[in-house]
C-alpha cells in the first residue's frame, strides 16, 4: 500500500522548494495537482502549479462529490477556493505520493485515504524569515499585491495554531534554516518509511 508523503507548514516556509528536491531525490514519488479557483500568477501554467478552474467549474465537481477537500481564503480580491479532487491522480495501490497542503488539507485527505495512508513532513521557519521571503516573491510580480502577503501572514497562525498541530498527532517537525540539512532529514524519513 503506498503513501501520501504531505508537505506541511505556514506560506514562505520553503515548502515549494523542498517539494521539487524531494521530487528529485524520489522519482518514483507520483505527484498530485491541486485546483484552485484564484488567478494564474506570472510564471505558472495551468496543469503545473495547480489546475486554474472557474467557480463555476468548482459548483461542478462539488455537485458531482468529487471534491475530496476545500478550502476557502476570504483574499483582497474575493474568495479564493484551493481544492483536491478525486480524479484518478491517485492510486494507492500502485504508487507513493508527494503533495503540499495545509493542516486542514492533511485532515479531509486523511479522512478520505485513512489515518495510514499520510504522512505529514511538517516545515517550520522563523516568522520574520518567511515574511522577507513572501515580500521578495512578490516583489518580482508585474503588481505586487503585499496586502495579500499580510492577510496569508496573519492567517497562518490560526491555521497552523500550536493546538491544531498537536490535535492531528504532528510530532515530528523539520527546521528549514539550512535547506540542505532539512532536506537530508527529510529524505531520510521517507526512505525509512517507504
């Protein structure tokens, strides 16, 4: 039976960096793309980063129970939802996965594959490391939207709070200070559990 190895932890935390060096060092690790309802940045592609679907789209595969799990962010320029859908990306007969998610992801998608099935590696960062970062990846938008930054900075202790971490059974954690170091241990806790 394979694995959802689930990348966890506040925004600028250095998720998407590990994901894509995990993926190196695992190729045999399937990925899994997200949906989200919020707009393509500069530099994404549809079908890479996430799907980029419609409300609309969304009312649709929610209609159809497809939908395995949502999440809704009130943003400066509306509701975002950010979504997983049962799509045929995963069989966990076959495969292991790599995916990101959020705590409350990591719950709905344990709840749907069952408690054996996830795996979180649960990223932390200093608060005021991740907020440089965010502004230095917004910073090279054609419109920075540091609103935004502000509004997913201050969200993210509630989401990611001390008492939801300990309430999902998340014991081990992976400081992200030196990419290299977090990454070994990372890497070594995957291999012991696949």
């Amino acid at each position: 039976m394979g694995k959802i190895f689930c990348l966890l932890g506040k925004s600028a935390s250095g998720k998407d960096t590990l994901f894509k060096l995990i993926k190196e060092a695992f190729p045999q690790l399937r990925t899994v793309t997200m949906y989200t309802t919020r707009p393509v940045r500069e530099h994404e592609q549809d079908g890479v980063e996430y799907y980029f679907v419609s409300d609309k789209r969304y009312q649709e595969l929610e209609a159809a129970g497809r939908v395995i799990e949502c999440r809704t962010y009130q943003t400066i320029a509306g509701p975002w939802n950010y979504f997983t859908v049962d799509d045929g990306q995963i069989d966990l007969k076959r495969h292991s996965y790599l995916m990101l998610g959020t705590l409350e992801s990591f719950e709905k998608i344990r709840e749907y594959y069952g408690r054996t099935a996830l795996y979180p590696l649960y990223i932390e960062l200093d608060d005021g490391l991740r907020l440089e970062r965010s502004i230095a990846r917004e910073r090279i938008q054609s419109k920075p939207n540091y609103r935004e930054i502000c509004r997913r900075f201050l969200a993210d202790d509630t989401d990611f709070s001390e008492q939801n971490i300990r309430r999902l059974g998340i014991t081990k954690r992976y400081e992200n200070i030196e990419l290299g170091v977090c990454l070994e241990e990372i890497r070594r806790d995957i291999e012991s559990a696949l």
